[in-house]
C-alpha cells in the first residue's frame, strides 16, 4: 500500500557518507541471480570489499576488470567481493553482468537506502571493510584496491583515503529522498503493515500504540528493514505474485528510512497510531460455526517434548464442508506448530483408518487462519477422528497450553474438492560445517491441476528453498523461490491468480541447509544432520495445495487459456 509522501525536508541521501573508521551497520539484500547477502554473515572473511555498480556507466567495464582481478588474488586469502547496485532493473543487470565479464554478486538496493549509507555518490567507488570491527578501512578508486587489501591483511598501515576526485564513475541518481509527515504518511504505513501483529494481544514482541513508541523503537525498525528481517516475508519478487504479500514497496522502505535517519520527527498533525480505533476479533474470521478444544497439555518448564498426537471425535451428527480453520494457540511461547488431520473409523482397516482423510490446515508462526480457494472445500465426515500433531518448546516455564480449533462451513457443497499433495525427502543427510548444501523431492502430475498455494518447511538449518515446474514441453518455470528462509515465519505462499499446470509437469521443491558456524541458529555444527521430527534435525517437506481440472474446463483453448498466466501467480 502507497502513501504519499508529504515532505518538509529534502535531503541528499549521500551526506551520511561513510569516512574511514566510520562503522558500516548491516545490511542484506538479493543479488542478480537471486542468492540473499547478508553483511555480517560474512564475519569469517577477513575483509569485505564493496563497489558501487551502474549499469550505463562507460568506466564500469574498467572497474570490473580491477575488481576482478583483485577477486582472483585476495579471495583465497578471506576476502569477499559485493557490488551494490542503486537504481538499475536487475533484467538489465542480469544482462550487462555477462557482458561486463563480472564475477561477483551484483546486490539489488532498489530502495537505495545501502548504497546512500555507504556513501556512494559515483559508479566504482569502493570500500574495504574490516569484518573484526565492520569499520571503513579504505574508500576509494578500483586501483588503489591492491594495495588497500595488501595492507588490511597485512596489519600493517593504510594507504590514504582517495578523494572522490580520483572516481571518475557516473553520478549516481538516487531517488529523491524526503522527510515524510508522522502524522500523514508514517503511521498510516505503519498501521497498515505493521499493526496487526505489534498491538496489544497480538504476536510481535511490542506494540506500535504512540508516536513516542514508534521513536523509541526507531533505530530497531531501521536495522530489522535494513536486514529483512521484517516485515516478514521471504519470496523473491522476481517470481510470482501472492495474495498474502506482506513486503513494503522499495519506495515506502525509503520513506520510512529517511524519516528515522532524519531523527523520526513528530512534525505537526495528530497522532494515528494513539487514535486508533480498531477492534481485534478473537478470531480472524468471525466466530466459527465449529470450535474444537484440543485436549490440553502440560508443557514443562524444560527439556525435550515429544510431538503429542492427541484425538477428538468431529462431534458434528452430519457431514460437511469445510472452507477455513484457525487455530487458536493456547500459549504462543510453547506451541511451536500444529497440523490437524481426520480420518473415519474402519476396524477392518490396519490400525483402524478408514478409506476417507484429510487436512484441516494447522499453526505455525506467520500462518494462523486457512481460507480455501473460493469454490473449494473439504468434506468432513460425521464421526470422523480429528488427529492433532502438536509440537511444544519449552522456554523456561511449566504452563498448560489449551489451544483450539475453529471451522468455518460451507452452507452448500462447493463445487470443487480441494487436494494437493507433499513432496518429502526423509533420505536427506546435512554434512558438518556445510554453508549451502541442497537437496530435492519431485512429483509428475497424473492430471491438469489449478496450483493454488505453496508451503516450504524446514527447520533452523533451512537457508533457502524454491518450487520449480518442468513441463512437458521442456520448458521450466520457477514458481516460488524463498532465498532467505525464516525458520521463525513458516509462509504459506498463496497465488494471487492460481496457475494451471498441465499433466506430466514434474513439480521439483528443493531446500539449502546452512549448517555451518555461520548460521546462529544452528543447535550444532559438527554434526551431519538427518531427517527428524525435532528442530535440531532437518526436514525437506513442500506442501503443494491445487485442485484437479475437469476436462471440459481445459479441452477448449478458451478453458485452456483462462488458467494461464505470463508468471506463476499473475
């Protein structure tokens, strides 16, 4: 969502130029190809060299070939190589990057608010950067950057800082950067994007009430931007486009930025935030027509919980479809996941379980209420024995967790049965101290189905995952690529548009483990890591949500048509 921008300060973002010594705060962004780069994450090299990028700019070639070459001879000896990129399409960055020759990860700063900190204000400015210190080392032209880099691993002194006479780059044309109204166009982004989970009651760990909250929080809210950390969510824009997009646009990312580094002024006006007047439903979706209390659990104050499986009869007399279930968690600390399933008795059957099963969606932190796709249910027997995998983590205290299931009914049958399927690998083996090591499951299609949703799981080793289509004309299409996975927000990625796929398309989910020291998350590096139920293992799971086509709605090249997009999700 846009707000406008009313300004009563311009300012040019390069004044916060960054002299040497000064600290260099963190950043992560995507790069050309798509990988994720986070600053600090690089804290086992020995340095960091950044460079401006601009596509257009004749002198770029130049200073790709010194880059280059300084790449070829430092990089063995723990030097990372990033360019930052402010203002061109990556299509085109992606495109030049070949024919410039270059080497490293171009990184995509489309609000523009990294390269603006870093200072750069022409094409080819570059900046050594100690990592035992994250200070500016050296700031300079690409060929100076030899002896800069000879001297940082060397200890011994720096040469000169060069002056930005000695970088004769292009000009780099930020966008403009202004100082936005609090009252007209800071809080109403913040109350759109940010509230409904940092209010009282809700999951974030404070709540956005006042303007002085706001200021308090201020440099928090910039470095969590600054690092993608929120808002919460993880898909690569450059593939698809989702209903359930929580990411802010590059140019409210920059509106809000400057407004914190400007000192997030009060300004004149009223304060949205305290005057906020919105009623929080217990349930997102109003009162179910069901609700179902899980059996409650003792959660101890430590130590290990196994998964809890426990059962309820659908105490319902008929049966019935369903078109969305939320679960209520009873402690939001403890409960770290749930996923509901139903079965129908049959004693003759092994182990009792019928013919008739299904999902009733679950919980996992980001993903709270499952609406189905509009004309799509999931019938629910009378009688049937709704099964609850419950996962706690205890966190220091003993508490009785009491969560609940809602259902939410169809008046009539709706006219599509809603499926999917799993694509899992329980054969994956993680080894010691890997930074990126993948693996993948794939499925072929029996039959046309209209893709709705897709759902990548794994655990505190998860670094990366995507979905990709190879169809059966040889063609491939990436539809969903989350390059910096959360294991903290677990997104069901909902298509805006849902996407047909063909029969014999073979669906390939693939999931990148960091099991490395790197990754601070990680309960153990040492070990090789196998598929497990517990966090401190790993899982490979992709849940799929489509329903299957009938004929008549594909058999003419109208049907047909109706379904495809230009891009997963469109």
């Amino acid at each position: 969502m846009r707000h406008a921008a009313i300004a009563f300060v311009l300012f040019g973002w390069p004044a916060l130029a960054l002299d040497v010594e000064s600290r260099v705060d963190n950043f992560e962004l995507l790069d050309h190809a798509g990988a994720a780069h986070e600053l600090h994450y690089l804290s086992d090299m020995r340095a960091v060299v950044l460079m401006s990028h601009a596509n257009a700019c004749p002198e770029q070639a130049d200073a790709v070939a010194a880059l280059n070459a300084a790449r070829d001879a430092y990089e063995s000896g723990g030097v990372a190589f990033l360019m930052v990129n402010s203002g061109d399409a990556r299509g085109e960055i992606t495109e030049r990057a070949g024919d410039f020759g270059i080497g490293s990860p171009v990184l995509l700063d489309e609000a523009g608010i990294v390269g603006a900190s870093l200072g750069f204000t022409h094409a080819a400015e570059t900046l050594v950067v100690r990592t035992n210190d994250w200070r500016v080392a050296w700031r300079g032209a690409p060929g100076g950057l030899a002896n800069a880099l000879e001297a940082v691993l060397a200890e011994s002194a720096m040469p000169a800082a060069e002056t930005l006479a000695a970088v004769t780059g292009c000009e780099i044309a930020y966008p403009e950067a202004t100082v936005a109204s609090y009252s007209d166009t800071i809080a109403p982004l913040l109350a759109d994007n940010c509230v409904t989970c940092h209010r009282q009651g809700g999951i974030g760990p404070w709540a956005m009430t006042d303007y002085n909250m706001i200021r308090g929080f201020s440099p928090m809210i910039r470095e969590v931007i600054r690092t993608r950390r929120m808002p919460p969510w993880h898909a690569d824009p450059a593939y698809g486009h989702f209903a359930n997009d929580r990411s802010l646009e590059p140019e409210e990312v920059r509106t809000l930025v400057a407004w914190i580094e400007a000192g997030s002024p009060r300004g004149e006006g009223p304060d949205p935030l305290a005057e906020l007047d919105r009623e929080w439903p217990t349930w997102g979706l109003g009162e179910p027509d069901l609700v179902i209390d899980i059996p409650p659990y003792e959660v101890p104050a430590s130590g290990v919980v196994e998964y809890q499986y426990p059962r309820v009869v659908n105490p319902l007399d008929r049966d019935v479809w369903v078109r969305a279930t939320e679960i209520q968690p009873g402690d939001r600390q403890a409960l770290h996941h749930v996923i509901t399933r139903f079965y129908t008795p049959n004693p003759e059957a092994e182990g009792g379980f019928g013919r008739r099963g299904g999902g009733l969606g679950g919980y996992v932190p980001g993903s709270v209420v499952r609406q189905y796709p509009p004309d799509t249910g999931t019938l629910l027997p009378a009688g049937a024995r709704i099964v609850f995998q419950m996962h706690y983590t205890p966190y220091g205290k003993a508490i009785t967790d009491g969560s609940k299931l809602g259902i939410y009914l169809h008046d009539e049958p709706p006219k599509y049965q809603l499926g999917g399927t799993t694509l899992v690998n329980t054969k994956i083996r993680i080894p010691p101290h890997a930074k990126a090591h993948s693996e993948s499951k794939s499925e072929v299609l029996e039959r046309d189905v209209l893709l709705y949703s897709l759902l990548p799981h794994a655990h505190y080793r998860g670094k990366a995952s995507d979905f990709v289509a190879h169809y059966p004309d040889g063609s491939s299409e990436v539809l969903l690529s989350v390059p910096n996975y959360d294991f903290n927000w677990q997104t069901s990625y909902v298509l805006r548009n849902p996407k047909m796929l063909p029969a014999g398309t073979r669906i390939v989910h693939t999931t990148t483990w960091d099991n490395s020291t790197q990754n601070p998350a990680n309960p153990d590096p040492d070990r090789e890591v196998p598929w497990g139920l517990q966090s401190w293992d790993e899982m490979l799971f992709g849940a799929v949500s489509f329903r299957y086509l009938e004929a008549e709605e594909t058999d003419s090249s109208e049907g047909f048509a109706r379904f495809q997009g230009s891009s997963a999700g469109e």
